[in-house]
C-alpha cells in the first residue's frame, strides 16, 4: 500500500492538474458579471459541501464511495464545459468545490500544490464577492454563527 499511495495521488494529482487548466480558463473567459454570479454559487457549493458526512465525496453516488477519489470534480468538469452558461458555472463551481475539500488536508506534496492552486482561483472569486453593505454582511453572518 505504501507504494500504491503515492501513485494514485501522482495520477490524481495530474488529472487534478489537466482540469484546473481548463477550469481556470473557462473562469478567466467569463464577463464580470458571470464570474460574480460563479463566486456565489461556488461559495454555497462548499458550505454544503463541508455538510455533508464526507466533503470531499461530495457530487459522488453512495455505491461510487470506495472508489480512490470522488466523481464530483468528473461531473463538473464535464458540466463545466457544457454549452449551456447557467449548467457551466455550476458544473465550475461544484468542481472548485469537491477540489477544494479533496485537496485541503491531503499528505501529498503534488496534492497540496493543488489546493493551494485551487485556493487562489477561489480567492480571485472571493475578491469579486464584496457585499454590497457591509454592516447588512456582518449582521447575516452573526446571525448564523
């Protein structure tokens, strides 16, 4: 097991790689306002994401579970490059999703290289999400602490 590890997470790793390139392409192509209404959807695919019992299975059937990863980064991606805008944004957003939890506490160097890969198209989306007042954002937030 301890030389099937580190393979598995060396072909994740640049399956992951493969997808973000396009993802980050298809997110840099969107105009202002699409990629507002991306940073949206993907900040309440996480939230609802980090719910569920295991986040990053999240998008994935419950037969599918003890596959090495997760289908949810598969369905988005694919969605993600549907002709449709409304099923690509969200098939971005459920993949930057399912990435982020998949990544975010993984032992393996080239995985940890994609989180932080991830984290910053996630921060570029983050940057355009600025409440519009910032005391109404506050009062919701505290309200839900």
């Amino acid at each position: 097991m301890q030389l099937l590890s580190p393979a598995i997470a060396f072909l994740r790793a640049h399956q992951l790689t493969r997808q973000l390139r396009e993802i980050e392409r298809s997110v840099r192509a969107l105009p202002q306002r699409s990629r507002a209404q991306l940073s949206v959807l993907t900040l309440r695919e996480i939230g609802q994401a980090s719910r569920s019992e295991y986040p990053h299975l999240y998008g994935t059937s419950p037969e599918a579970r003890y596959l090495p990863w997760g289908q949810g980064t598969g369905a988005g991606y694919e969605r993600a490059r549907s002709d449709n805008p409304e099923v690509a944004l969200r098939g971005i957003a459920l993949w930057l999703a399912v990435a982020y939890h998949e990544t975010k506490h993984s032992p393996q160097d080239r995985l940890q290289l994609q989180h932080l890969a991830v984290l910053r198209l996630l921060n570029e989306l983050k940057r355009l999400h600025r409440p519009a007042d910032p005391v109404k954002e506050w009062m919701r937030v505290g309200a839900t602490a």
